[in-house]
C-alpha cells in the first residue's frame, strides 16, 4: 500500500449515485485507484475513486466512483494499493546509499506509481510504503525516476521504527 492517504473531512455520495462530492480534504490527496473507508460502514466496501470530475486535482470537488450508493456527509480517509516489486540493493545502489551518508535497513522498489521522496529544500517528507507484512518503509530518493516517460520509477526505501 502507497500512501497518498486523504483525510476527507467532510464528503457525501448523494441520491443513488457514483459521485463523491468531496467538500473538505483536510490532508493529503485524492487520486484514480484509491479506496474509500469511513468509520460508520455506510459506504460500500471496496468503493475505489476511478475519476476526478471537478476541482483542483486531487483536493475538494466532485469524484466518479465504482459503486452506485447513497451516504450521508461524514468524514472518509482513503488509501491506494498498487502493484510493486521489492529487491535488495545492487551493488551500484550500495554505492548510492553509501555517498548519501544513508544508515538503515534499505531496498529498492519497482513501482508504476510515481512515489515521491524526500526534499530536503522544500522540507518535503517522503512518502510512506506500507508492504504486505505490515512494515512500514520511507521513500529516500528516487533512483530512476522513469514515470513520465516510461510509466514506472525505481526507488530507494528505508525501513522506518518497528518495522
């Protein structure tokens, strides 16, 4: 799981419908392929967002959504699970790691998500994999960031506390 998590503090699906009116994003963004949870189990299991409709891309405004339903405003969060490859670091990928000055326990992943990582300058955080096992990696640096080009990126994780 990616997280490109959203708090939605205030959305409703209104009639039967599959549109998300998303009034309030209160952190992160929304985006095509994340799924929608709320606490009071009125929306749908599996509800997946499969479109933006209006407003600015991926804040407040109107979403296309994969089941017809009907529910009341109230707060959702949303995540994202996408397909990715994990390998340990090549030996060039050692190397890269060594010069960044990097401790940890580190490996690459494959992914046709364009995951952002950290930005020093700008103090931008990276973004959060979560895997299969429940352990939690932090996105270091992109390594072959190929995604507007070729659709997938290589990056450089770092496996956080706990993990």
């Amino acid at each position: 799981m990616v997280p490109f998590p959203g708090a939605l503090a205030q959305c409703d699906v209104t009639a039967l419908s599959t549109v998300l009116n998303a009034s309030d994003v209160a952190s992160g963004k929304l985006a095509i392929g994340q799924t929608l949870a709320d606490t009071t189990s009125a929306l749908a299991v599996g509800t997946m967002i499969t479109g933006q409709i209006s407003g600015p891309t991926g804040g407040a405004g109107l979403y296309s959504l994969t089941q017809q339903q009907t529910v009341a405003s109230e707060a959702m969060t949303t995540s994202l699970t996408i397909l990715a490859q994990i390998q340990a670091q090549s030996a060039s990928d050692l190397r890269h790691t060594d010069y960044l000055n990097l401790q940890g326990s580190h490996r690459v992943l494959y992914a046709s998500l364009d995951i952002k990582g950290i930005v020093r300058v700008t103090l931008r955080g990276g973004d959060l994999v979560v895997l299969p096992d429940g352990s939690v990696w932090l996105v270091e640096q992109p390594v072959e960031p190929w995604f507007s080009s070729a659709g997938w990126v290589k990056i450089l994780i770092t496996a956080q506390d706990g993990s």
